[in-house]
C-alpha cells in the first residue's frame, strides 16, 4: 500500500515536470546517495574500507549481470575468478595443493573457515582472542560451538601461553588475527602455528585487513610478524580486496592450505552447470571479483608497496599530530590502525559527527579508531587536527 502511494505522487510529480519515470526513479536514489558519507570527501576515518579505484568500478560494471555459480554459462567470468585467486594465493605463499573460495568478506570466510575445521575434525570448541572479529559471535549462534576465548597481551594481541592451556582434544580450531579491527594488531601467527602444528588442530587466520598489508610492509623493512602459509601450521587465511585492496565492496576469498579439503563441505549443485559447490552462497556476481583482478593488474606487487608505503607514513603523521595537542595512541602502530584514547570517546566521537567527520568507538578500551586508508591523506589529517583539538577541549579531554 505504500509503495502504491509514493508512486502515484510520483507519477503525479512526473506528469507535472514533464520528467520522465526513469529519471524520476534515479533523481530519488540520488538524493538518499547524497545523504551518504563518502570515502572520496576524506572524512570516513573509521573504516576499513576505501573508495573503490576507478578501473574497479568499470571492471565491476563489465560483469553487472553474470553469475560464478553457473560456470558454463559464464566460462570468462569463471577464468577471471581463476586468475583473482591466482594472485592471492602467491601474495600469501600457499603452497601448490591449496585452494581458494571467493566470498563477500571476512564474515562469510570465517564462517566457511569455521564450517570447514567443524567437518574435518569432527568437534566443537574454537579457541579465539578477546580480540576477535564479531563474526565469530554470530557463527558461534549459526553453527553450535563453542567460543573459547582467551585473553589479550598488554600489546593487544592473543595469548599464546593460555592457548597452549586452553587445547583440548574438543578442539576444532584455534583462530589467530593478522591486522585486528580494532587496532591492526597481529598475533603472533608462528608461535600458534608451531602449537597447532604439535596438537594437529586446525589453524586459522583472519587476515581480511592485514592481508593486503603486512607483505609489504615486511618488504619495506617495517618490523610486523609474518602471519602466512609459511607456517606449516596455517591451515586457511582469510582476506579482503575490498579494504587494502582497494577493490570494490564486497569482495574477500578464503584459501585452504589444501585444495581438497573443500570436497568435505561441498554439495551437489543441481539445476546450474557447476556439478558441486563448497561456499555458501549458489549466486555469485563476477562483478566484485572483475573488480579486485582488475585493480591488481593495474597496481601489481610495487603498486599496492607505494600505497602501504603512503598509508604508513600518514599513519605515523597523524600519530605525531594526536600526541602534539596532548592526546595518546592506546598502542604503537603496526600498521595504519590509531586507537586514541579519550575519557568519554562517545561523546567525542558524536561531536566529531557533528562536524562532519565520522571514526570508530572502541568501547572495551575508551578509545576511538582512527584507519589511514588511502583516501585519509595529509591534507587531510591537517583538517581534522583543529576539529578534533576543539571537541577534546570542549569535552575536557585536553
């Protein structure tokens, strides 16, 4: 009934200005659009994600009506898949026996991750930090196990002694983070996978962030632990295109150690081409993927270094910033992740809205976040010192 009246007064409105239904239609969308924050503007400074590069977008707009989950019906957009997991399986050094699922991001990876250990093994319990992704309260209510979680270092990372405490034989897997949400912080992946390893428990790595970031800061010398398949312990990593990547949303693949486990969570998938699928979803658009191929054969391995490079030197920039007008960072930079740490971070984070700059709340350690992504520049930084100096004063923070 209301979608009957919004378009009769539309149509009203139409017949009035002469306009047409299809621009009338696209003048309202634009309109809700405008209300959007936009990555492009420089003031989201809390998310993990960044406006897509421009190839992406066409790339993405190429493969608007195709579906990887009929391969034979689409064998160009199936190749550009097979080429997409192509590279991420050499930027995370997997060996030649793995394999790789795209899905829509760190969520649904860690769902399939978690779905995966389940079937292999048979049990329950997944041993995570308190620093884990909140996907994994939802697939705890999805798929009946069993959060063990363990707590954080002073330096915000997982645990490692009370991992090795907390294994049992009901132990299904045990879940390390490489680039955390809330402050970009990596596990010490070797040490858990040396634990993994001696206790045949399935390891695996939520690197949605980090993976995309961590190669090549090593390769430009910053000290970050490594987290990847050259650990024998890693059983399955998880990463995004759509956040380093730069790559349009949403977009993520989970990579196996070994290709051949997929065979025990895939099913037979009638009615399409494909004769068996193993990720969740029957429907995938090519669009995402076109998108994050395309951009990694623009960029390539010294693209994507000079962006890290870029973010990391903001990064510590902004860094220098927050701490010159009296505020602190809750820990060291490991990559372009901030934490800052404020008495009352709603109430800075609401008035910082009010000006038209939108971050984070970490509300389990009074700070908010800050992510240096490629859109947050150093003109920009310099635009949010002042606001963020004035509302810290306002609130007593400063």
């Amino acid at each position: 009934m209301y979608l009957d009246i919004i378009h009769a007064k539309l149509r009203m409105v139409m017949g009035s200005k002469k306009k047409s239904w299809y621009n009338m239609i696209l003048d309202e969308l634009g309109r809700y659009r405008k209300m959007d924050f936009t990555f492009a503007s420089g003031r989201i400074l809390g998310s993990m994600c960044t406006e897509p590069f421009s190839i992406a977008k066409k790339a993405y707009r190429y493969f608007l009506e195709t579906n990887l989950g009929d391969p034979d019906l689409f064998p160009g957009s199936k190749k550009v898949e097979t080429l997409y997991l192509s590279f991420v399986l050499d930027l995370l050094n997997a060996p030649d026996t793995a394999g790789g699922v795209v899905s829509s991001g760190g969520t649904e990876s860690n769902i399939t991750a978690v779905w995966l250990a389940k079937k292999l093994s048979g049990k329950k319990k997944v041993i995570v930090s308190e620093g884990v992704h909140f996907s994994f309260q939802k697939i705890a209510s999805l798929m009946d196990v069993e959060l063990v979680v363990v707590p954080l270092t002073k330096r915000y990372c997982i645990d490692v002694s009370m991992v090795r405490d907390k294994i049992d034989d009901d132990v299904a897997m045990v879940v390390g983070v490489a680039g955390s949400t809330e402050l970009g912080m990596v596990d010490p992946i070797q040490e858990l996978s040396d634990i993994c390893s001696e206790r045949n428990v399935f390891l695996h790595v939520d690197a949605a962030f980090g993976g995309y970031v961590i190669p090549f800061l090593r390769e430009l010398g910053y000290s970050v632990r490594d987290f990847d398949f050259k650990f024998k312990g890693v059983s399955s990593i998880s990463i995004d295109a759509h956040k380093m990547g730069c790559s349009a949303i949403p977009m993520g693949t989970l990579v196996v150690r070994e290709k051949k486990w997929l065979e025990d969570i895939s099913v037979e998938s009638h009615c399409v081409s494909g004769k068996k699928q193993a990720g969740l979803l029957g429907t995938r658009s090519a669009g995402p993927v076109a998108a994050a191929y395309a951009v990694t054969r623009y960029l390539g391995w010294e693209g994507y270094k000079k962006i890290v490079k870029k973010c990391m030197n903001n990064t510590l920039y902004l860094m220098e910033k927050i701490e010159n007008i009296g505020l602190n960072v809750v820990v060291e930079p490991c990559m372009n992740v901030l934490g800052v740490k404020l008495k009352k971070p709603y109430n800075v984070a609401e008035k910082l809205t009010d000006h038209g700059w939108k971050v984070n709340i970490i509300d389990k350690i009074s700070s908010i976040r800050i992510v240096v992504m490629p859109h947050v520049t150093k003109k920009v930084i310099d635009e949010f010192i002042p606001v963020l100096k004035k509302v810290c004063k306002e609130e007593g923070e400063i």
